[in-house]
C-alpha cells in the first residue's frame, strides 16, 4: 500500500536523505520538510495532507496540534527505554557493547510514546558521526520500514512503555554537558578517545592543548609513542600526537572558538607546533601497532589495494597531490588491479571547503584544489596497465562520486547515499571530468537531470541505472570481503587481457571523438566564473556551509580576489 509520508527533520542529513530514498524507490509519496519550529510543521502537515509523518532526524517536538491528529514516527537513536537527546553521546561514553534504534510514536512526553519497532547493532569503537552514518543509519532504516509495514496493515497495535518490563535496558539520561566530555591529559587514552568520539563531529571535546583552549575531533589510539600528559609528541599530516596518561593518541582537528574545523597542526600554529618532531609514514609502511595514517597501500597477490581516509571525506589540495603519488607508485608495481578503497566512513565528497575558507585567498585555494582533484582524476582515467576499482565504502557527494566513476569498476556499498551533483554549493558547476565520465555511464540527459536535480540516490538505484557497476554487502566487513573475491577474480589472466584490451580501445576510441582535455577546458571554464566572477553564490554558500550560517568573525579581513584571478588565469 503506498502512502503520501511527510519526512519532518531539523537538516535533510544522510538518514533523512536515505529515508526518503528508499521510502521512493517502494512507491510511497513522499515530502520532506526541514523545520525547527512549530509554525512551520503545522503549515506543512496542513499543506501536504499525508497519511503518516515521519520524523528521522528532528531536534525539537513536533506539536500536540499535529500528532492528534496525525500519526508520527518518531526515529530515536536508542534502545527501547532510552530518552534524551544525548543518546549516542551516553553510549559512545560509557562503553556500551551493544546499541539501537527505536522508532516510536509522538506524545507529550519526549521520546516516551508507543513503541512501533526496534533494531540493535553492535557497537564499534569509533566516532558518533561514523556510528551514525553505518550502524545508525541501516538499523534506523530496518526499523522504520518495519514500522511503516505495520502501520499500513493496519493490524498492528504500537506497545507502551513499560520500565517494569525486563526486556526494557534503556533509561532517561539528560543531555550531555561540555564537562561531561572535557578532556584531562591525565586520564588514560581510552577514556579520553571515548570522550572526543562521543562529541565527533560535534560539538567535539573540549581541552587545553599546549596552551590553547579548543575542541577536540577525529581521535585514534597511538601504541607505542609515550610523554608527558599534554605533551605534543609527534606530527604527521597536520594530525599531532598527544601524551596522556598511561600512553598517547593522535588527534587528526580541533577547532577553537569562533573558527572551524581545521587539521590540528593547522589550529596549534607554527610556533606551538615548531620543536614538535615530524614522525613521517609512508603510505606502503607494513601495518603495525596502532597509530594514525590517513594514506595507506597494501598488496595481495596481483591486486594493490589503496586506502585513503581522509575526515568527513574532504579532501584538500595536499590531499589530492599526496593520493595521486600514491597512486602513481601503485600504477608502477607489478599487479594488475588497483582497488581504491577510500575510508571506511566516507568515501569522498570532493574539495575540502573547511581548508578553502581558512586561506587567505579562498577563490586561488579552490581553483588550487580543483586543479589537484582534476590531476588526480586524469591519471585514474589514463591507466592501461591494471584494472581500476573503486570501492565505495561510505557516503560520497560532489567531486567524490564522479571520482569513483573514473575507474573501471565501481563498486559500493548497499545502503550508501550519493550525491552526485555540485549546484547546491551555490551553482558551482563542477569539473573532476565528469561532463566525460558521467554521460559515458547514464548518457547525457541522465547526467544532466542527476547533476542539476540535486537529489540524492542510493546506491542500489545508482547500480540499476548503470551509474555504477554493483551494490552489495550488509555492512563493512561483508562489503571488504566480497570486493577482495571480485577483485581477485578480475585478474585472472584471460579476462585481464581482454578487458586491458577493450580499455585500451576505448580510450582511443574517445580520444579522437574528443580529447580528454577539452572536457576538463570547458568544465574550468564555468568554474573559472564561479571562483573569480562577481557572482559570489559560491562563495556565500561555502560560508553558510562551512560556519553553520554564521557569518565570517568581524576580525577577518576583507579579502580582493584581484591578484586570484591573475594567478588562477595563469595556472
């Protein structure tokens, strides 16, 4: 039975984008409608009429004036019992082995109405924001298409609350305070990294770090650096490594005050970071105890396997210079495929747009970027020594979905949310080769309606309309096992040949429709005008993003994109 469902969220994050996906693709009618106060819910359940409200993500109550009236799904990050709007926080902190979803129905009491469904998981030892988006996400979806199952049939009556009930483990807990996750270099690096990835990404974990009052994110365990608690121990790739106390671990950003997100070192500044001794890695180190490494290269057999976890899948303009070499040495070595594996929490969402602000000359930074991820792009393109893979473990939006599509197989993971378009960073028209590598995959007026639409897809619908090649795999590890078989057989001898053959044929076969190059020319073209013109949506936009609608602190100075545009011209 399709229904018209009104998806009600506070942002239209990753679960909200999947929710309404999947809830398309089985034929239901759905809407959604970012809101934070009432006045705007009541409007839109006035407006859209529906016959079931979903709330996947919403921060404040939905009004009594609604759900009288209406049926409301509430999706709750808990167990059943569990209340509060710190609910991750409190799991991430305290240990808990195992965790879930429970989607109940609106009341007047928060998170304490009538239970439609659950689902569990078990918990990893990693960041909220990466619980969330795995775990969180996909027990949330099994959840809330279970709920909806019932509530169509009409049959089924949602259960009460009951804390006499032996079954029920969860409890209210009150919102977590900043002391709650303060950091104390004298307590042991378990209990610090839980603090910091029980606030990751937000609001983070504050601390005093070598003087400088900040918030702490993207926390790893070091095992064999030891120091002083608080002491700056090590730097590698703008993360530092910080002794604690019974050890030390790496933190990848931090963020003070006022300002964003930044690599750590970035943050710290020159003169706090200038005796801080560099403990470089390179990216085919075997592995070995744990530390932290945001590029790295391993073999079996006749497949590389490239890893590159880079936060929240930004990646900077070192980033991308840094990837290619990676690439570039696993393209040497005598193998016959290359698996890009990206990280295992995203993928990749293109430029680093946290990096672009903080430069002194945003517009020369993203044209500087850009450039890098186009380098990086081309070099994917032009390989005819090996077959290459991409293996997309997480999420990918923007530039980093179209840098999947640059290999020739692209694989990801079930579930995952794609975004493949660039117009709602302000009209940024985008580059990556993707007016060459889309059309070739879904044709023309598909890659036009996926770029311009600005809606995402999952990427079972992706896979189907033959924007990549399969999606498989009910979560990570499944997901890293079967891409490992797949890969393995994609070298055996025949097939490699023919299929090296058949590439090499293509290539030339484009080249001479049209070369390579003219599709990266026109594309900088557009984002020449975006960067430098006087239109500044792009501009505005990657502020809001980048400062959560704040505007930039009156300290900055106004910025004159002059001496950009004749250093961009020239590049």
């Amino acid at each position: 039975m399709a229904l018209r469902i009104l998806l009600l969220c506070t942002a239209c994050n990753g679960l909200t984008q999947l929710v309404s996906c999947r809830l398309s693709e089985l034929g239901h009618d759905v809407v959604i409608q970012v809101a934070s106060d009432p006045e705007t819910m009541q409007q839109a359940a006035q407006r859209e009429r529906p016959d079931l409200i979903v709330a996947p993500m919403l921060k404040s109550a939905i009004p009594e004036a609604i759900w009288n009236r209406s049926t409301c799904l509430i999706v709750h990050p808990g167990i059943v019992g569990d209340r509060g709007p710190s609910s991750l926080d409190w799991a991430i902190l305290e240990g808990e082995r195992e965790w879930g979803v429970t989607v109940l129905q609106a009341a007047a009491e928060m998170d304490a109405g009538d239970i439609w469904a659950s689902a569990t998981f078990p918990m990893r030892e990693i960041g909220k924001s990466e619980l969330y988006r795995h775990e969180v996400a996909q027990a949330a979806l099994r959840a809330l298409l279970q709920a909806i199952e019932r509530f169509a049939s009409g049959l089924h009556t949602p259960r009460a609350l009951d804390y006499r009930d032996a079954d029920v483990r969860g409890r209210l807990r009150p919102a977590m305070r900043a002391a709650d996750r303060a950091v104390d270099w004298d307590l042991p690096s378990a209990t610090i990294l839980r603090r910091v990835r029980c606030g990751d990404s937000a609001p983070g974990a504050r601390a005093l770090l070598a003087g400088l009052p900040c918030q702490l994110y993207d926390a790893w365990p070091e095992a064999t650096l030891r120091g002083r608690p608080g002491e700056l121990l090590a730097q590698r790739e703008g993360a530092v490594c910080v002794g604690s106390g019974d050890g030390a671990l790496w933190l990848g950003h931090l963020r003070v005050k006022d300002g964003i997100k930044l690599p750590a070192a970035q943050v710290l500044g020159r003169r706090r970071m200038a005796k801080v001794p560099e403990r470089a890695l390179a990216f085919d180190a075997p592995e070995g105890p744990d530390t932290w490494r945001d590029i790295r290269y391993r073999e079996d057999g006749e497949v590389g396997y490239l890893h590159f976890d880079f936060y929240n899948g930004a990646m900077s303009t070192r980033q991308c210079e840094r990837l290619r070499a990676a690439f570039l040495y696993a393209r040497q070595r005598p193998t016959k495929a290359i698996a890009l594996m990206g990280g295992r929490d995203v993928w990749s969402n293109g430029i680093h747009l946290n990096q672009i602000e903080a430069a002194k000359d945003p517009a020369l930074e993203s044209w500087h970027n850009i450039l890098a991820m186009n380098a990086l792009v081309r070099e994917i393109v032009l390989t005819d020594s090996h077959r290459v893979i991409a293996a997309m473990q997480g999420n990918a939006g923007a530039g980093g979905v179209v840098l999947a599509l640059a290999a020739d197989q692209v694989w990801a993971r079930a579930g995952l949310v794609l975004n493949p378009h660039y117009r709602g960073m302000g009209g940024l028209y985008g580059s990556e080769y993707w007016t060459y590598l889309m059309p070739r995959r879904v044709g023309l007026a598909r890659a036009q309606e996926l770029t311009e639409s600005l809606r995402p897809l999952t990427s079972e619908h992706a896979a189907r309309i033959g924007l990549i090649d399969a999606a498989f795999g009910e979560d990570g590890a499944g997901f890293r096992a079967e891409v490992e078989a797949r890969a393995q057989a994609l070298v055996e001898p025949a097939a490699w040949r023919k299929a090296i053959g058949l590439k090499r044929r293509r290539r030339s076969s484009d080249e001479r429709r049209k070369p390579l190059e003219s599709y990266a020319a026109e594309e900088l073209s557009h984002m020449y005008r975006n960067f430098f013109g006087p239109d500044p949506a792009y501009h505005e936009a990657r502020q809001r993003f980048v400062r959560k609608g704040a505007p930039a602190p009156a300290s900055e100075p106004a910025r004159d994109t002059h001496d950009s545009r004749e250093a961009a011209s020239s590049a």
